[in-house]
C-alpha cells in the first residue's frame, strides 16, 4: 500500500488529492486506482507523469507503507509523448532565439526577443480561466514593464537616478497592474489570485528588467548575457541528464547546482571574469534556479515539486525566470 498524490484533472476526478492505494510496486498501484476510479481516470491516467517520492518512477519499483507516488498530468492536457516533444521544441526554439539575438552588437534585437519569450512564458504559467491561476492580462504587462522602465530610467536617464531605480519602478508598475486588473475582475479578487498574479508579475517584470539592464548598462553587457544563458542551459540539461539516467550517486537537483557554478567558475576564465565573484554568482544563480522552479510548480500545480515535469509548454523556464531577477544584482555587486 503507498499514499497517491493527485493533481489537476485527476484530482477532480477522485475528488482528493490524496488517497492509499494497494500494491507492492508503482504498477500495481496505478493498476489498483484505474480499476476503482474508472476509465476517464484510466484514459486521463496514460497522460500523467509519475513520480515515486519525489524521483521520476517505473512500473517495476517497489513501493511501501511510507512511500508516495504523484501522478501529474500535463496542464494543457494531451499525450505524454507529445507534449514533451512539443515543450522541447518550444523551450530550444526560445533558446536559440535568446543566443542569436544576443550576438548581435545592437541590444534592441536581445531586448526584443527576451520581451517576446518573457510574454510566451507568462502566457503558459497564467490563466484567465483558472481563479487560482494567475491572472494573465496584468502579468502580461508587466512583462512589458519590466523593460520600459529599465529603459526609460537607466538608459535614457529620464530623471538623474541611481543605479537600479528602473528595477524599483518596475516591481511597482507590477504590482499597480495587478491591483488595478482585479478591481476590474472580480473573478480574480481572491487572495489566492492576488498572491500568484503579484508573485508572477513582480518575477517577469523584475527578470526581464534585470537581464535588460546587464546587457545594456554594463561595460560587458553582451559577455554577461553568454555567462547566464550557459549556466542556465548547461544546469538544466544537466539536471535533465540526471533525471534520465536515475544514477543513484548523483541527484538531478545536486549536479544542477554543481554544474552551474562550476560554468560560472569557467566562464571567469574565459571572459577574464573575477574568479570569486563568478563563483558566488553561480551560487545564487543556482539557488535561482531552484527556487524558481519550486514557485513554477506550487503555480501550476498547487504544489511544490523540485522537477520540470508539472505541465505547461514553458515549465523549463520557470528557474532560469527567478535565476535571472538575482542575476542583475549579483553581478553588479560582485564584478
């Protein structure tokens, strides 16, 4: 016998999210649930990722009285096969087009395209629809704020400012946007609505900002940016390795760690960087990392879960969203 943990339309279906199911192994739990729960369980149940205490999980392995097995559909519903095909593609496409854009000399075509992803991604962690899912319409701003009033303040020095003020005017500009959007729905006046709208608002608005004034404000703007797209990509597709290979030594959220602040300790050597300084930086981008993928999860799902395998086209950037709001910071303090 192991605890199920249900989410999404599973746990609509079962009417709780969470219930004690017989069996010896993972198999024979789900086999157990799709006969008492019936065949929309069933059909809904061969979408689902499943996970055995916090690890990815196979049908052979054994489970017991204090073990845990969370089935997690994809949001958007669909086929398993597909919906990672298709998330991959949409996450490397937004990637490459990250990496292309930065090499050019001029920064409006970064700028641009981060604007464009950053709007991407707000769109998939959102929902109108959905009263505990953030609203979509002020995130959506705000992914806009972020850029314009790092521009507005920090660029075109609209008023004589210190440094950072257009990061301050953005997490305000945020917050304004999703006061303003729930006085006009009262769908979305809930405190639950408030709290991720402004959590979410407040990471797109201030991550987007943050990357914005790295590549626009500082003598190696364009080198930084290489910096924090390498950690990002070389710690999530180390942690995604790890995930696959299930090696026993070495856990995804460990070598995830290690691998960015070891890019980050690399990257001062390339770029001729402050070796100490880089080193902390991957520390906190690490941490970001993390963190902002627990905060993806408890959105999209209602639940904190250290794994990209919640639902969602753009799950794979919630931690590099969170990764970059501390970049900006870091880096000015520290190099």
């Amino acid at each position: 016998m192991a605890r199920l943990r249900l989410f999404a339309n599973l746990r609509e279906l079962v009417g709780s999210s969470e219930v004690e199911i017989q069996g010896d192994t993972v198999g024979a739990v789900l086999d157990h649930a799709a006969d008492q729960y019936g065949q929309e369980f069933k059909d809904n149940l061969g979408h689902a990722r499943v996970w055995l205490n916090g690890e990815p999980a196979e049908a052979q392995d054994p489970v017991g009285r204090l073990d845990e097995v969370a089935l997690i559909p994809p949001v958007s519903g669909g086929a398993a096969a597909a919906t990672v095909t298709v998330s991959g593609i949409q996450v490397a496409a937004a990637t490459v087009a990250l990496l292309v854009a930065n090499a050019f000399a001029e920064p409006a075509w970064f700028v641009a395209i981060l604007v464009g992803v950053g709007a991407f991604w707000a769109w998939d962690i959102s929902g109108d629809d959905e009263p505990g899912r953030p609203y979509r319409v002020p995130v959506l701003f705000a992914v806009l704020a972020g850029p314009l009033a790092t521009y507005g303040f920090e660029v075109a020095e609209l008023v004589p400012a210190g440094r950072g003020i257009g990061l301050g005017v953005a997490a305000g500009l945020a917050v304004m946007i999703t006061l303003i959007a729930a006085v006009s729905s009262p769908r979305h006046r809930s405190l639950v609505s408030l709290v991720s709208t402004s959590m979410v608002a407040l990471a797109a608005a201030l991550s987007i900002g943050s990357l914005v004034l790295v590549r626009i404000q500082t003598v190696l703007g364009q080198d930084l940016i290489w910096v924090f797209l390498a950690m990002v990509i070389i710690g999530k597709a180390t942690a995604g390795l790890l995930a696959r290979a299930r090696t026993p030594s070495l856990d995804p959220l460990t070598g995830a760690v290690l691998a960015t602040v070891l890019t980050a300790v690399v990257a001062s050597f390339i770029w001729d960087l402050g070796f100490v300084g880089m080193f902390l930086v991957g520390i906190f981008v690490s941490v970001g990392l993390v963190a902002g993928t627990s905060m993806g999860s408890l959105i999209r799902v209602g639940e904190v879960y250290l794994t990209d395998s919640v639902g969602g086209s753009l799950v794979a950037l919630d931690g590099p969203v969170l990764a970059a709001l501390v970049y900006a910071p870091f880096v000015t303090l520290l190099l």
